[in-house]
C-alpha cells in the first residue's frame, strides 16, 4: 500500500469508528445511570431509548447522531514529523468518511450559507500537533455536535449576579449556574469539561481537551477532583434529568482541568459534551499502520 | 415524572387528535412529516412558498444523513435538531401553513407557547440524539424539496414514519413540561449556594 494510502485508511478507520461506536466507559455510565431512575418515568424512557440508539449504531454501522459534529483531531507525532502530511492525509479520510454517510455534509461557509461536499474546508476539521519524544503517533479524535457546543458558557469573574468571588467557590457557582442554564438542551445526560483560568481561547480549549479523560476518572489535582465529585453529585439535586424532563441523570461526569491566568482575568469555561459522547483514540505506527485502539 | 400513554397520532393530525394531548404525556405518531430546519424556516417566513400543502401537518425539526442507494433514498441517520432557533419564525408559519405539531429537541419560550394556544399547535420533544431508533421509525422517503439550494442536511424530506416516539413538551394550551423542570432547578441552586461554601 502506499504511503498516504495507509494513513487514509487508518484515519477514516478512526472517524467511522468515532461515529458510530460509543465508548465502551460511556455506555457503562449510560447504564448505570438508567438504573437510578424511577421504572415508568420519563427520564428512563430516555436513558432506555439512548441505550437502544447505542445498540443499533454499532450493528448497523451508522452515525449514533446525525449531527456528526465539528471534528477535533489531537496528534501526538515524533519529534520532526512532518504534520502537513499528516493533515492532508486526514483531510482525505474526512472527504471519505462523508462519502460514505459516516459524516453528514456537515460543514458551512459562514459568508455565502453554501453546504460543503466534503467537510475539509477553512477551519475543518480542527488540528492539535505536539511531538515528542516517541516512535509512534497517536491519534485522539472528538467528535462534537452543535446543538451541545451552543450551551457552553465562558464565566469572568468576580460574578455580581452569580455573587461568585474569585475563588473556588466562586468557580463552583459558574459550573452549576451552567447546569442549570444548558438544561437538557445539550441532549443530557452530558460531561462537562471546565477549565479554570487562561483567556479566552485556550479556555475552552482547555475545556474541550478535558473531553479525552475516561468518564471515571479524577483529577489527578486533588482539590480538582474534590471539585468534580461535589458538582457531579449537586447536579443529581438540581432534578433536571435526561432531557430536561425531570429525573436524576443531568451529567454523567465533570472533568475540570486548570490553565494559569492573567492577575486581571479570571474565566471560568465550560464546555458540555452530549450523551453522544463521540471520543476514540488510535496508536498507529510512523508508517501510518494501525497497532492499537486506546 | 411518569410515563402516561402512549397516545398515537395519525396523519393527517386534526385538531380532534392534537387538542386533547398534554405537556408530559408520551406519543406515536405515525403518517408523513416534512423536515425543516434554519433555511426552510427563514424561507417560509420571509413569505417563500411551500412546495407541498402543510395543513394538518408535523414539522420535523431535522437535518438527516440520507445517501442514495440501488435508486433510492435511504435514511442513515435522522434525529432532532435545536427548536429553539426556529422560534422567531414558528407562529407565522405555524398560523399560515396550518401546522398541528412540531418535532424537535430542547426548551422553547414563551412566543412557543403563545403560538401554540393561538394555532391549536403542541411541541412535541424527540430524545436528541437518537439518529437510529428514530431512523428506524422512518419507513420511506417520499420526496426532497430545496436538495440543491439547501443542501441534503437543510432541504425538505418528505418522510413517512410509523410509531415514532416523542414527549409532550408544550401542549395547545400553551402549558410546557421543561419550563416546570428549569422552574424547579434555579430554586435549586439558589439553595446549594447559599449554604456550605466549598473550600480549597
């Protein structure tokens, strides 16, 4: 096989796998928190009607959702790699993922409203680089639907009207405000990824990276993972529930991550991940061939 | 919180079928749904005509992943998209097209809920993100208007569905289930910050 045809086939791969099949730690979630609900409620006809879309997806080979999402890809490369072949061998992957309907036309040019054929356009799909020290490239891929991404928030404080300091209390009114502000509209139950401090870019890409944790995890900073199990847990009592219908499940995890700040801004960010929790890495070999899914 | 009906609903959906349901009650619906979303929503506003009588009709809100197969149209994927963004534009359409219902996802204000008590209209949720179960409910595909100038994920699709499910989010009455839940957990709030700060 060539060169570019091999990493094609093992980034298209990722995106149909991403697509198509939740994580095996997301779904575990999705169960377990079905079994807090009431039998006969609403919320448990949601979380029941979301574990049979899992079901199906993956036997029929489809999109879990059909709004695919923005494509966020995270690579990590050996020093020196060269990372514009990297890019135009995704971009292909992308083209053909959409192709063969594992993408919907998903991508819009924001001056002339025209739908793009391919989804490789300006600023699609989004690139992380890092190289390291290391043989091999591993590839992380998010996927993130809009109508999730529409109810993050970005919080500056001090906060008047949330009366939150610049503290960690303060921060912990920002998330729950967020909460209550996205309801179900996200497609709860969902995950947050919060990140506290930095501007207002690297917020919320620090937010979203947050996104690539397991659902189960801690943070390794103690006082974070303190902060992540108390919100987790009040979010149960806020009563909002799959969908904005009532119940117990609003999220099925928060992940905050901490960048340092400016001393005259202090954000708070946070970004809400839908139930459709789209999230798959791949290692692969410096030739492109595939060795293990992460 | 509990799960009454369900209710099933058969095009074309007469006001003798839409006027009993209430906010909180589980549906069927069964018949042909026109999907719409941004484009098709301004289009009507902005007086476009419609390409097909929408009387006694259900809007889907919907974008679907359709691909063409042996000749024919096949739904890969088809679940709900926001509501919320059609606000602005749904009591024109909803008081001149004839619309009975609309499908979507997520919360919906007060212009909602006053142009559903004015047309006789209920909002009916879908769970988002459901693209199979609900792509699995769709049993044709009768026609595609706007394909070109939209684009597939923003055209009409004219789709016939069988027993496809969908809560009572705001019903003719203009009485609305996730106002009550969003009602309930600002109280909340208020309360879990008021007391026991947390602390580094």
């Amino acid at each position: 096989m060539k060169k570019n045809a091999l990493w094609e086939a093992s980034l298209f791969e990722l995106i149909r796998r991403t697509s198509v099949d939740l994580p095996a730690d997301v779904e575990q979630s999705l169960r377990r928190a079905c079994k807090t609900e009431k039998k006969d409620s609403r919320a448990r006809w949601v979380l029941d009607t979301i574990l049979e879309n899992v079901q199906k997806a993956r036997e029929k080979d489809a999109p879990l959702c059909q709004d695919t999402g923005s494509l966020i890809f995270y690579f990590q490369v050996p020093l020196g790699f060269d990372t514009n072949f990297l890019v135009a061998a995704t971009r292909m992957a992308v083209a053909r993922a959409t192709r063969l309907g594992y993408l919907r036309q998903n991508t819009i040019d924001s001056l002339t409203g025209e739908s793009c054929e391919t989804n490789v356009a300006h600023g699609a799909p989004t690139f992380y680089f890092e190289q390291c020290a290391r043989t091999t490239v591993d590839v992380r891929l998010i996927m993130k639907g809009g109508g999730c991404e529409n109810v993050g928030r970005q919080y500056s404080l001090p906060s008047e009207v949330l009366g939150a300091g610049r503290d960690l209390d303060g921060v912990r009114r920002c998330i729950l405000d967020a909460i209550v502000s996205a309801q179900g509209n996200g497609c709860a139950p969902g995950i947050l990824g919060v990140c506290i401090g930095g501007d207002r870019a690297t917020g919320y890409e620090c937010s979203k990276a947050q996104f690539l944790r397991k659902i189960d995890d801690r943070s390794s900073v103690k006082v974070l993972g303190r902060l992540e199990d108390r919100i987790l847990k009040e979010s149960k009592q806020l009563a909002i529930g799959p969908m904005g219908f009532g119940g117990n499940t609003a999220l099925l995890g928060v992940k905050i991550g901490a960048l340092s700040r400016l001393p005259a801004s202090f954000f708070v960010t946070v970004s809400y991940m839908c139930w459709a929790f789209r999230r798959r890495g791949v290692l692969l070999s410096a030739r492109g061939g595939f060795k293990k899914w992460h | 919180m509990a799960l009454t009906g369900p209710r099933k609903l058969n095009y074309p959906f007469t006001a003798e079928q839409i006027s009993p349901l209430r906010a909180g009650q589980f549906v069927l619906i069964s018949g042909t749904l026109f999907t719409a979303r941004d484009r098709i929503h301004k289009h009507l506003f902005d007086g476009g005509k419609s390409p097909i009588d929408l009387k006694n009709g259900i809007i889907y809100h919907c974008g679907p992943v359709v691909i063409r197969k042996d000749n024919q149209w096949l739904v890969r994927a088809a679940g709900p998209t926001t509501s919320i963004r059609e606000e602005p534009y749904l009591p024109r359409i909803i008081k001149e097209h004839g619309i009975r219902a609309f499908i979507g996802k997520g919360s919906m204000g007060k212009v909602t809920e006053k142009a559903c008590v004015a047309g006789g209209c209920v909002y009916l949720h879908a769970v988002g993100g459901a693209a199979q179960v609900l792509a699995d409910k769709v049993v044709g595909v009768k026609e595609v208007y706007f394909g070109t100038e939209f684009g597939p994920a923003e055209a009409m699709w004219v789709l016939e569905v069988k027993d496809f499910p969908a809560i009572v989010a705001i019903d003719s009455r203009g009485r609305s289930l996730t106002k009550t839940v969003q009602a309930a957990s600002r109280s909340m709030w208020r309360k879990l910050v008021a007391d026991d700060p947390f602390v580094a």
